[in-house]
C-alpha cells in the first residue's frame, strides 16, 4: 500500500542541522494496521508528516499503490490518506454541530451545501452509527463540538474518518490526552473501525498497553531507525516489562518465549 523508499529528512535551524531519517526504507501492506513505539525524537512523528504530506522529503520517494506522491500536497494527500491527531480540536470544526461536521466529512470533495442537507435521511444514519458508539451521542447530532468531551470529540473525528473512505488511516498519539478508562473506549472503536473498513493504519503510541493489543504488526523506532518489526502473532508471550527490555536489545530472541 506504501512504500518510502531511501528517505533522507532533516530540519536545520541557523546553528546546526538535525538528521532525522537517513536512507530509510519502509513498507506498509494493504490492510497492516501498524502501532509504533519509540522514545521522543525516534522519528514517529516525522514518518507520519511524510506520509502524510505535513512536510516533503529531502531525498527519495514515497508511494501510495506503486503511485508516486512524494511531492503531492498534503490537502491533495488526504483525498486517499486521514489523519487523526492527539489535540481533540485538530479533528473536528468545533464551531460546527456534530451533524455538520459528519456531513462534511462525508461530502469531502464533492459539492454541497449544508443547508440544503439539513433535512438529509443521512441524520438517521448517523444516529444509528453513533449509538454503536454508546456515549449518548445520538442525542447531540444538533450538538456544537466545542461542547463535547474529548473521548466525544475523538470518536467524531473517527467516525469523520471512516465516512471520508480513505485507503490510509494515520492515528497520531489519538488517546494520549483521554483518561485510561476513555482512552480504552475511543481504541476499541478505532480497531471496529478499522477492522470493519479493512483500513491500512499506522498508529503512533506511547501506550504499551495499546501496542500489544491492537493491530497486526508492531514496531519500535530509534534514531530514524526501525529497529524491531514483528508481526502481532509474535507478541502474545511480551509483556510491558519484556516488551521495554526488547528496546534495549531489540536482537534478544528469548523475550518471546
């Protein structure tokens, strides 16, 4: 689904120039949905902006379905590639109603007017989608976002996602600002989400918890570098202890065991 392939990335500043990914390579199959692990400054977050068009590499090439977008716009990006951030106010228009702001999302690219679909048969849709989601907000469709709670407001911003079908879905540190018993809720129906849609997902975590039990694959980055790459089945013997023992000797093979 996608491939970066010999990328160099740096931010210089007026005293020094920082390296953050040198000849790096990396592949991401249909239908991965990938967590990623590493300390500040491992380059995560970097790696999402790239594929997501935030910023542009200094050299080599990123494809999406052996197309080449390396120097596609993000705006341009997004048609096929979402993004779901850490600050709650990053996925939704929280001046507009929860109904406005699903409307949007589905109508991404198209024309039309949002008070012409005021009245759309979609309001039911919607309604039935969010009582799946079990936090009452069926009853706030006329809602402002500003007036939702963040796990509210993070599970808009997924449902938003979904109905702009996109063929990537990239979920940066999403449940890091939630309480652990909200920040469970909003992950289970990102992994419903993504299992239903069949979504390749890249998720960037600091929950150890979260890396472990969701997605297929699991990776841990260090210095602009992957450093372990295992398939999710390879994982039901780790724990958080072993797991942080791994990052130290990432070729320690016993941890599995």
């Amino acid at each position: 689904m996608i491939e970066l392939k010999n990328i160099d990335k740096s931010f210089s500043n007026n005293v020094e120039t920082h390296q953050i990914f040198d000849d790096f390579s990396f592949k991401i199959n249909q239908g991965d949905f990938i967590c990623v692990l590493g300390s500040n400054g491992a380059g995560k977050s970097t790696l999402l902006n790239l594929i997501g068009g935030k910023i542009k590499p200094c050299n080599g090439q990123i494809l999406l379905e052996d197309k080449d977008i390396t120097s596609l716009d993000e705006y341009k990006r997004s048609q096929n590639i979402t993004r779901i951030f850490q600050d709650v106010k990053l996925g939704t228009v929280e001046e507009l109603t929860v109904f406005e702001n699903l409307l949007m999302a589905e109508n991404k690219n198209k024309r039309f007017n949002l008070s012409f679909m005021k009245n759309s048969k979609r309001k039911e849709f919607y309604k039935e989608k969010l009582k799946e989601f079990e936090l009452n907000l069926e009853d706030k469709l006329e809602t402002k976002v500003m007036s939702l709670s963040g796990g509210q407001r993070q599970c808009i911003a997924i449902l938003m996602a979904k109905l702009m079908n996109p063929k990537v879905l990239l979920l940066d540190e999403h449940t890091a600002a939630l309480d652990p018993k909200t920040s469970t809720k909003v992950m289970d129906i990102t992994n419903e989400i993504i299992k239903e849609e069949n979504l390749t997902s890249l998720m960037v975590t600091h929950n150890i918890s979260h890396a472990l039990d969701y997605g297929n694959r699991l990776i841990m980055m260090d210095k602009g570098k992957v450093i372990v790459d295992i398939d999710k089945k390879r994982t039901k013997n780790l724990t958080k202890e072993k797991l942080l023992a791994l990052f130290k000797n990432p070729n320690d093979q016993t941890l599995f065991s």
